[in-house]
C-alpha cells in the first residue's frame, strides 16, 4: 500500500521592481518539509503496470486491465513553482484505456472528462464525450487501436449540459445517425450557459477558473483537477433525441442488446443522469461523484447554487444500487463493492459534513469570512483519495452555502452601501500618507512572505490609476507566489491568469468560445430571437416602443422581440402586427448572430427580405450591444 511520500523543494533567487528590490527567502523554503500524502481507502489499491510506471485504479484487480497509450497532458514534473501534491495528484494523469470485463471500457486522460465505451452486441454506447472534437477523436482512435473494436456508434449520453459532456460528440464518427440521450432540460440549460444568459460571463471566467490562457509549465498550468486540461479547440453539439423526463426520472432501455436504466439524480448540475446496468452491476456516476476531489459544491467561475441538501441524498441514491463496479465522468474507476461504497459514502458524508457545519455556524452568527476559517473536513474524510482540495473546496464552498442560504448580506449594515471601491482605495492612500507610502507597505508585506496583504495593498494603488504598472506588476508577483502554494487547480489558475492580466502578458487567442457556430446551429429559432434580450442598451431605448418580427421559412415559424422602454419582451409564435418583419432563414439568422453574414448585403442578395417599415429594423438592431470581447476582471 502507497502511504505517504516526503517531498522537500528549496530554490533561491531575487526580483526587482520599480529599483526596488523584493528578497526571495521565501523561495529557498516555499516547499520546505511539505508532507504529501497519497491517501487510500480504507481497503488497499490494485497497482497494475503501465508503461514503465505503476497506474493503479481504486479496488481490486478483479476483472480489470489497464492498457496504457502514452503520455500525460498534465504537468507532472517536480518544480519549485508547483506543490508537491499537485505534483502528485498530476502523475494519476497518465493516458490510457480501463477495462472492466471487457464489456465497460473508460478512455482516461484525455481531457476533463474521461468517456466511458460500452461494447454492445450491435454497436458502442458512448457516456459523456470529452470536450473537443480533436480530443474526441483521439478517444476514439486510441480505444478502437487498443481493443481492436471497430462496432459503429449506437448510443450517447450526455449526462448534462456542461461542455466537458457533450462539446466533443462530433468526434465520434456515425454520431449524427445514433441515439442521443439527455434529461428533457438539457436543451435550455445549453441555451441558458451560452448565449441565452449568462454564457459570455461564463466564457471568460472559465478561462481564468480552468487556466486555458496558461501554457502547460512549472509557472502556468498543472492539470484541470478532474482531468490533465480542458481545452475547447473545435466545440460540438448534436440536439438530444431520446429524453429521460421529469424530476428523478427513470428511463428503461435496451440499447445495442444492453439493458440499462437512466436516471435523473440533481446534483453537480440540475439536469444530471446517471446509468446503470443490472446485468453486470455496473454503475456510471456520472457527475454524482465528481472526480478525485472535494466537490466543487460551488464553482468560483459562476453558477446557480448547488444546493448541498439536495446533492447529498443524490449519491444516497447511487448508493441504493449497491454497485460492484462504478465508472464516472471524471477519475478513475472503482471496482469491488465494498470499494464502490467507501467512496459513495466518504463522498456524501463530506458533502453533508460541510453543509450541516456551516448551517450550524450561521446559526451562531458566522459570517463568509467566518466559514472559510472554520469549517475545517475531519482528518478521515481530508485524507480520503476522492477528496484532495484539487477542483472543488470547502473553502470557497462554505462560503457560497451562507449565500444560497442567507443571501449577500452579512448582517453588517455598513455593508449594505459601503463606500465604493474606487472611492475608498483613494481613502485609504491619503489615510497611509500617500500612494507612495502605500506601495511600502505593499513592499514590505511581500519581503515577509505576506502575499494575501500585500496583494490588497497593492490593490488599492491599482484602483487610484489601472495603468500604473508598478503595482499591478507587484500584486501580479505576489498572485504568483499565492498561486505556486496552492493544490486547488481553480485557485492557482485564477491567481496566475489575473497575474498576466496585471503584468500585460495576457494571451485571449486561446480563450473558449462558449457561442460556437456548430454549438448555436442545435438552438431553436425561439431560443436564438429571446437570447437578444441580454444584449438591449436600456439607455438607448428608454423612449423607443415598438415590435420586429422574425420570420423564418425554413420552419414555419414567427417570433419576435417588442423593444418597451429598456425592456426587450419575446414573443414566442407571434402572430399579430409588427412595425417591421424580418423574413430569413435559421442558417441566415444565425450567420448575423455570430458576425458571419453582413445584413445589409444579406438583404441586397435576398437572402432577407424585409416588410413593413425598413428603417424600424436598423433602429432595432442599433439598440442591442455585444459583449465586451475581454473584460478586465483583475485591473479594475
């Protein structure tokens, strides 16, 4: 059994900034006598070999092989820049293909996700595939090279609307023609997290949450927590046509000779479906069980609340199945019952042990900055292999459980309008004796190793001029040296994307496009025509009244937007007068939503044909903005 390993790092070096010299004793001990601990259960793992390494998976070694393919897209070399643990926590990350029984197969390392191929009598089913097309590719070339199985596809399922999920269905050859299974809101919820709400926030805050601005490097990105990365290079989606329905839902099938009951289990996300298969007592989680991490029972990227009371009794319900075998969406897989329910429970029992805790302590009047420091995981649970702080924590998880339940609010009154931040960083500067006194202090909390202040110090110097590139290179070092200490991925990569927006250094080329052509083509007409909304200018239409309508041919369809003073109302199925009607096709109106097709020569070519008052649709169009393209989110 693999219990602990000692790992100790020293490096020494010195920056200079402004003339002013910043010591680095911090580096020759950054990582002095940091303990790793390879956690287990409370049952032993199977170690298998793979190529020249030892892989292991959670469990016994009854019926399971681990075929490795090469290589590992995380960054698993030992660096002063990294912690230890996540070092560690890289080196699970080694590509290949598990198989259980040789009927369940999972391709792992290959992105976030990590897809599970089940072989059929007439064909595959494909569980969650991984986030690009490339990737997906690969999935499939390396699983049919390594099993020599060349069935066509029968079956995906989604098992829900995050893009690690589904963004790479079009990578499986034959995908268009299969069964394509999803919970009936999966659809709306696509909508909602791309163009339809709150995608373009969602879009630039991913890049900074799961550092795809980073290069992969000792200073930039480890792994993504679940997974080696997420990368978005080539996004996909094919609409569902087999639909598990309501709340819990169940679906019975038998799909390619395989029986298999689908159900909704709300948790990491409302929609959720998890599979089962009686025959071989094999259980796919999906997101249930998250991965080898804390939950992240809130995303610091942005979400909804995930309510933990709901979450918890999700995986009861895994639970009830009483699995001998369970593969997921993201980690490893665990073979042997008892394995199956250590990991079920340790899971549940962390989830239900952070919510429980915190909703004691806001009963004793705790506060968010009260949570972070006092909800702490008994060592039992910390130490569990399925628990690390890598993706999720219970950090910024008990924080975000006293606003779902309490709201923003802290009780505080001073905080209900609290000088603004501007405003009271200006304050403060004539308060210290000056920016240049500030920046001293800012200085000094840095030569003591005191990251955290010096980054809000130098903050406040920031906010008084953005484009004074002497505090924002000195919170930028201090970011870094907050990021090089931390095991949770999403931490570090905000910390270092937030640094190279300070310094200057920042790449957007490779930012995520969460409103992808191929993604919007599986929208409705209704969902694309309400999604403009989000993009009115209420100043330039506080006084403007009036209706387009879209007519579209290809569908048979009509709806339309009714500008009232700063308010854009849809109006699904439009059937009465409009000041204008805009006749077009879905592919035209899709082509002007993404920059594709200019609507001026659109019109000249006849590919839109316009009736009632023309000038009212330039009016209309004038009135909506598009989303900033890169939005600050640290110099600010």
């Amino acid at each position: 059994m693999m219990n602990k390993t000692l790992l100790t790092l020293s490096i020494a070096g010195a920056m200079s900034l402004s003339g002013l010299a910043i010591a680095h004793d911090n580096e020759a001990n950054r990582f002095d006598n940091v303990e790793v601990t390879i956690p287990t259960l409370s049952h032993d793992y199977y170690l298998g070999e793979g190529s020249g390494a030892t892989h292991f998976w959670h469990g016994s070694d009854k019926d399971m092989l681990w075929n490795a393919t090469g290589g590992n897209d995380a960054f698993d070399a030992k660096s002063n820049k990294v912690h230890p643990q996540l070092t560690a926590h890289s080196k699970k990350m080694e590509k290949g293909v598990f198989a259980y029984k040789d009927k369940f197969f999972q391709v792992y390392g290959y992105g976030l996700t990590s897809p599970m191929i089940v072989d059929g009598d007439e064909g595959l089913l494909i569980f969650d595939p991984v986030e690009s097309v490339d990737k997906m590719k690969s999935v499939m070339e390396d699983f049919r090279k390594v099993t020599g199985n060349n069935k066509p596809v029968a079956a995906v399922m989604y098992s829900h609307w995050h893009p690690d999920h589904y963004a790479g269905v079009r990578g499986i050859e034959g995908a268009e023609n299969a069964k394509i299974i999803a919970h009936e809101t999966f659809m709306a919820n696509v909508v909602k997290g791309s163009m339809g709400g709150t995608g373009p926030a969602l879009g630039f805050r991913v890049d900074y949450s799961l550092g795809t601005l980073l290069n992969v490097e000792e200073a930039g990105r480890i792994n993504g927590g679940l997974g080696p990365d997420f990368e978005i290079r080539e996004h996909s989606l094919i609409a569902p046509n087999v639909l598990v329905k309501g709340t819990n839902g169940i679906l019975q099938a038998e799909i390619a000779g395989v029986k298999i009951e689908f159900k909704h289990v709300p948790s990491e996300a409302s929609d959720e479906i998890t599979a089962y298969f009686p025959e071989f007592d094999l259980l796919f989680g999906s997101e249930v069980i998250q991965g080898e991490s804390f939950p992240n029972l809130h995303t610091i990227r942005g979400t909804k609340y995930r309510d933990p009371s709901i979450w918890f009794p999700g995986v009861d319900t895994l639970r009830e199945y009483k699995a001998e075998a369970m593969m997921l969406s993201h980690g490893r897989p665990v073979v042997g019952g008892a394995y199956v329910d250590d990991t079920l429970t340790a899971y549940r029992d962390a989830i239900q042990f952070t919510y429980d805790q915190s909703i004691k302590a806001i009963n004793n009047g705790s506060t968010q900055e009260d949570l972070i420091r006092e909800i702490k995981l008994p060592k039992h649970l910390e130490n569990h292999p399925w628990l690390g702080d890598f993706y999720g924590s219970i950090r910024h998880a008990a924080k975000q459980i006293f606003v779902g339940e309490m709201g923003w609010f802290d009780g505080d009154p001073t905080t209900l309008n609290p000088t603004y931040s501007v405003a009271a960083s200006e304050r403060y500067i004539a308060m210290v004796g000056g920016k240049e006194q500030m920046m001293k202090f800012a200085m000094d909390a840095c030569n003591n190793d005191d990251f955290q202040w010096c980054a809000e110090l130098a903050t406040h110097a920031i906010r008084v001029d953005l484009n004074d590139m002497e505090p924002r290179l000195l919170k930028a070092k201090a970011l870094r040296e907050l990021g090089y200490r931390e095991t949770n991925n999403n931490w570090r990569n905000w910390y270092l994307t937030s640094a190279q927006e300070l310094d200057g250094t920042i790449d957007y080329s490779k930012k995520i496009n969460l409103q992808a052509p191929d993604l919007m083509a599986e929208f409705e007409p209704a969902q694309l025509v309400n999604a403009l909304r989000f993009g009115l200018n209420a100043e330039r239409s506080q006084d403007q009244h009036f209706t387009v309508a879209f007519e579209f041919a290809d569908t048979d369809e009509t709806h339309a937007i009714e500008v009232r003073r700063s308010v854009a109302q849809f109006h699904k199925n439009y059937d009465n007068a409009a000041k204008a009607t805009v006749k077009l096709t879905k592919p035209v109106f899709l082509g002007l939503l993404v920059g594709k097709v200019d609507f001026t020569n659109a019109v000249k070519g006849g590919y839109i044909k316009l009736e009632g008052d023309a000038k009212a649709v330039a009016e209309f169009f004038d009135l909506f903005d598009k989303p900033a393209e890169n939005p600050k989110i640290t110099v600010r």
